[in-house]
C-alpha cells in the first residue's frame, strides 16, 4: 500500500469513529445546563444541543433532561401552569437532637417550631414523589410600565408536564447565640471541594464539617441526585435578618478586629449560593413585627437591613414579615416596603394564598414545623403524612 492511500485510509478511519459516537441528539448548538451525579460532587456540565422538531414530535423546541440512569437525555415538554404555587418554609435544622430536646426552657419552641434532618430528608423525598418542582419566586412576576407607572404583572410558567410549582425558604439562616447552645449547626461553609457545607461543635466538643445536617446542603443534594426536582436551576430563598450577622458570620459587629475577616467569609459563601440557584430575602434587620412597630421605626429597621446585609447579598425585592405577620396596601406602611424596592411580600397562611396588588405580589407561606406534624397532620396531606415521618426523637407526638 503506498503512503499516500495510508493516509487516505487513516482519514476515513477517523471519520468513520467520529460519525459513529454516540451524541446527545444528533444535532447542534443550543447550550443548556445540566447537572450529572459524580462521585456525590455537584458539576455543571455544558452541553450543546439543538433538539429537532421532527424527533419531538411537536413543532416546540424543548427542554432536556436526565432520565433515571444519569446519563442519558430526553426531551420534556412543557405546558402552561394555572394553578396554585405552593410555598413552604423551615428554620434551620436540628442537627443535634439531644441539645434541642434537653428538658431546658426551649425545648418547647424547637419542638413546636423546627424539624429534624430525619424530619426534613422525609418531606422532601415525599414532594418529590408528589411531583412537586422548586421554582424561582422571582419567575413569578414581572414589572411592566403602564401609563407611565411601574405595576406587577403575574407572569406565566411554563413548567414540565404533570409538575407543581413549589418555592422553599428558610427563616433566621443567622445561626443566633441561642441556635448554638439548642442543637442547631454554626455557619455555612466551603468544603475543601468548594460546596456549602456547614461547621460545628459537636455535644462532645469537636470540630465537626458536613453536608448532611442542614437544609441548604441537603437540598443540593437532593436536586444534583433528582435535576427534575428544580425547574431552571432554582433551589429555595433565604431570608436573613442582621442583627447577630448573616449565614453564622458576626457581620453586624463591625468595630471588632474579626470583622473583615466575617465578611469575607461570609461573602464566599453567598457568591456560592447564588451562583447555584438560592435567592436572599429580607427577614427585617431586627426581626420586627411590621403590623405593631411604627412606620418611622420600620423605615430605620429596612434601611439598616439594606446597609449592613442588603451590601452582601445583593439586590433583592422578597421581603419575609417576621413573626407571620403582614401589612396591606392602603396601609402606609406597606408604602415604605414597597418603596424601599419590595415588590414581593410573603406573609404565613394555612394554605397557598397568592395576590396581586398595583405595585407588589403578595403571597403566603405554609409552616413546616413540629406544630404542623404534630397537631396539623390533615391539613398537610396535600404534601405529606406527618403520622409517617415524625421523628422518635421528639418529646412529643402525634395528637390524632
């Protein structure tokens, strides 16, 4: 054979190799994200696809995502959503039930009040299993002009087939003194492979990094094992409040010599957060009770918030009523909210409660908490069946 049709034969060989790999779908160049299970470590793979009309069958372009076995891909077709939006809410974490459950003082509002990560690992399985897909509240509404005047719209979601749109937050991600001492984790943290996981001191005095006690951790777990748990990326929000610091870091003492070194601990973390599809709420400055203080004294509470950890987490337009509570328009104070840039506003409801106002979005949220499994069990059957995951652990069970 002479060297030239070696070449010629080498060419084809590799030709040949390359139109039989196996492709996503046989077309191109549409990026999307798409997380892929490895080795338990979030990875953010970009993949380049262009999904042709005749392979769906529809003349929509539509989204992939993976099936059971992690690997492969398949096309979703999405619809229009028109019922409700289910929003529900925890605290942090009991990551060490023999602190919580102690016979002290305040043992009573961590069994009314917080969930065990038994507790928490079950509700999620069960709104999974129920269909249930994490929406950003943002993608709820948009702000249009009209006559000149900025009003909220509600914006239409477009979700996979059979899913129902549900929104996480948690209240008082701070970590206060008290949260220390009554069984909750420290602060979150970067690993030593770049995810949130979270620092403790264990009931035995050691040092303790993990990722399988608090919410924000478990969560990404979850979703990097279950991608059609999230719609568009979307996580859950966390409402933070400032007056003992943000996410486990003393950020409100600015004249102590750690200062610097808090905020830039607790900016790292942030970045990461946002970075993989958690959003940030106000919870007030001083967790205040908007319908008792006064509007002067709101003012200062939302301004101070804006200062000290709206500079952290960024903009944002959630504000969360500590306490539950809520204002209504026509009230002045609802006008200072809502012009101090919060154009969302969630209050506590016993069910998914959504209203539009000229200029905000107002929505409830439904607790998840020891009162909910304990005391409440019918009323959340919708999501789950507390009699199913109470833990054993709690001082106090089921009243039928």
């Amino acid at each position: 054979m002479s060297k030239k049709m070696a070449i010629i034969n080498k060419i084809f060989l590799l030709f040949a190799i390359i139109i039989l790999l196996p492709t996503s779908t046989g077309c191109m160049a549409k990026k999307d994200r798409l997380l892929l299970p490895e080795d338990n470590e979030e990875k953010i793979v970009h993949v380049d696809v262009q999904l042709d009309d005749k392979q769906i069958g529809t003349d929509n372009k539509e989204d992939l995502i993976l099936t059971d076995e992690g690997t492969d891909l398949k096309p979703v077709k999405k619809v229009a959503y028109e019922g409700s939006v289910q929003h529900i809410f925890f605290h942090p974490l009991i990551a060490f039930p023999e602190l919580a459950f102690d016979g002290d003082r305040m043992e009573k509002g961590y069994n009314d009040y917080f969930v065990t990560v038994d507790e928490f690992n079950k509700v999620i399985k069960s709104l999974y299993e129920k269909d249930f897909i994490l929406v950003d509240i943002n993608s709820l509404i948009e702000e249009i002009e009209e006559d000149g005047n900025k009003v909220i719209k509600k914006k239409q979601l477009m979700l996979p087939e059979g899913k129902k749109p549900l929104i996480i937050s948690i209240d008082d991600l701070n970590y206060y003194k008290y949260m220390l001492e009554n069984g909750n984790v420290y602060k979150l943290i970067l690993d030593q492979d770049g995810n949130i996981a979270t620092y403790s001191i264990t009931p035995q005095g050691d040092e303790l990094i993990s990722r399988d006690n608090e919410i924000v951790p478990l969560l990404d777990k979850f979703v990097l094992e279950h991608p059609d748990f999230s719609h568009d990326g979307a996580k859950g929000v966390i409402a933070l409040t400032g007056y003992e610091g943000v996410l486990g870091y003393r950020t409100n003492k600015k004249d102590s010599p750690e200062f610097e070194k808090e905020k830039e601990g607790a900016l790292k973390v942030i970045k990461h957060l946002k970075e993989t599809g958690w959003t940030f709420a106000s919870h007030g400055y001083g967790h205040l009770d908007a319908s008792r203080v006064s509007k002067e004294k709101l003012v200062r509470d939302t301004r101070r918030w804006r200062e000290e950890v709206g500079s952290l987490v960024g903009p944002t337009s959630i504000y969360i009523y500590p306490y539950g509570s809520r204002v209504l328009p026509g009230d002045p104070k609802f006008d200072v909210l809502v012009d101090e840039g919060f154009n969302i506003l969630c209050a506590v409801g016993s069910g998914p409660y959504e209203k539009l106002a000229k200029r905000a979005y107002m929505q409830d949220r439904r607790h998840i908490d020891g009162i909910a499994f304990l005391t409440q069990r019918n009323r959340f059957l919708d999501l789950f069946d507390s009699a199913e995951l109470v833990d054993p652990v709690r001082p106090k069970q089921i009243k039928e």
